[in-house]
C-alpha cells in the first residue's frame, strides 16, 4: 500500500506532510488534537543524516512543552553501510536518536510507531522500537536480518536456523514473530483513522506507566520468548 494512501486513511483529518531525503515530517489533526508526524519512508538506509535530523525534530517539539503526540513512520532497511558512516560512527548517533526518543517519553509526549514498509536492525532499534507503542501494518517486514545474513554472522548453518525459525520466534524475520515477541504492539490489518486516535488515547494522562519495559512479560504471553524471564530470573539471583 501507498504511503500517501496509508497516511491519508489513518489522518483524513487536516494532514499535510513533506518527504524529502526519505524522511517524512507532517501533522494531522484528530479527535485528540494536532499530533506531529516524523518518519521514514521509501526503506530509507539510515544515515548519519537522517538520525540527526529526526533526533533535532523531536528535540524541537520537545522544545515547545505542549506535550504534543508525536507518530513515528517507520520504513527503513536498516543502517547505511557505507564507510563514512561508519567512521563518523553511526551507532554513537543512533544512541543520541534512541535517547531523544527516550527525553520525549520521560517528558511525557504520547507516541507510537507504526511500520508501513520495512523495519530493519538498527535503523528499526533506533527509533521505532524506544517507542511507547509500537503497530506495523499486516504487510510490512520486519526483521534484525534475514536467515542468510545471520547465518554468516552465528556461524550456524543455514539449515538449522530454517528449522529453528519453524518453532521459535527469535530466529524467524517476519511482523508475526515480533508481534509474539512483544517488539509489535498489534498488527493492523484494515485501516482507519480510529487506530491511531485509540492508541493515543490509551496513554494520555499516564505515559509514566508506559516507561516500565514488559514486552519480555508479554513475550512469554505469547509463547514468543519462552525461556527470557526464567533466565533473567536466574541471573538476578545469582
């Protein structure tokens, strides 16, 4: 699906929005009031620029204290690879986003993410998952790297971990497996401009018990992530 169609269907109210670079930066009136739109689009390669810039854009609307809901668009694959970026070290500027994003919760803006296309690795970690809430439509892909990737990287052959992806969620890509891992909140399979407006609502007047991380709790609800909170358990007690 188009991401003007996707926008327009989940604010058909007062939007206006501008892409350029890949990123997206808009607002669209709801039933809750303005709430401000920052993004990517287009499976944007996360850059040393497009994290500074989405990191500068929720600092000024932190800046304005109106506590003003912001919905982050996620449609990235993932970190740029270049050579440049990663000498002017990405991954210090990805935690500079992920600790904007953070300010903006601990200061009490509503916010979600939604995944329209894809949502990979870092470029997924550094924004789209720090949020309070995080939805991806049914089509969308997500995913820290395909079997293949990860096969070179953990040295275990790629037939093993195609049998594991089968029975356990950490090893498989895909929006269903992170929905049972509690990184997705819900999966959105028909859109309406109510989506958006319910999940804001949910958080307004409470977005401090938002900044208790349960998603392993919710994980093993839903047979996600079996084993994680016996091992945390463990090591705590150690």
């Amino acid at each position: 699906m188009q991401t003007q169609t996707v926008l327009e269907t989940l604010f058909p109210n007062q939007l206006n929005y501008q892409i350029n670079n890949s990123m997206i930066r808009g607002s669209a009136e709801t039933k809750l009031g303005k709430v401000e739109i920052i993004g990517t689009v287009d499976s944007a390669a996360m850059n040393q620029f497009i994290a500074m810039t989405l990191a500068n854009e929720i600092l000024d609307v932190i800046a304005q204290d109106q506590k003003t809901p912001i919905v982050f668009i996620v449609d990235t694959l993932g970190q740029d690879s270049s050579r440049a970026d990663e000498l002017l070290c990405l991954n210090r500027t990805f935690a500079h986003l992920a600790s904007c994003v953070d300010l903006l919760r601990r200061s009490g803006h509503p916010n979600l993410a939604i995944v329209l296309g894809e949502a990979v690795s870092g470029g997924f970690l550094s924004y789209g998952l720090m949020t309070n809430q995080a939805f991806a439509l049914e089509s969308s892909q997500v995913k820290v790297m395909d079997l293949q990737a990860m096969s070179r990287v953990t040295k275990i052959p790629l037939d093993k971990l195609k049998s594991l992806s089968q029975t356990s969620a950490i090893f498989a890509p895909g929006v269903e497996n992170y929905h049972a891992m509690g990184a997705v909140n819900d999966i959105w399979t028909t859109l309406d401009a109510h989506l958006v407006e319910n999940a804001l609502a949910s958080q307004m007047g409470h977005t401090d018990s938002f900044l208790t991380d349960d998603r392993r709790k919710i994980a093993e609800d839903r047979e996600g992530r079996v084993l994680c909170n016996e091992i945390v358990e463990a090591v705590l007690m150690a």
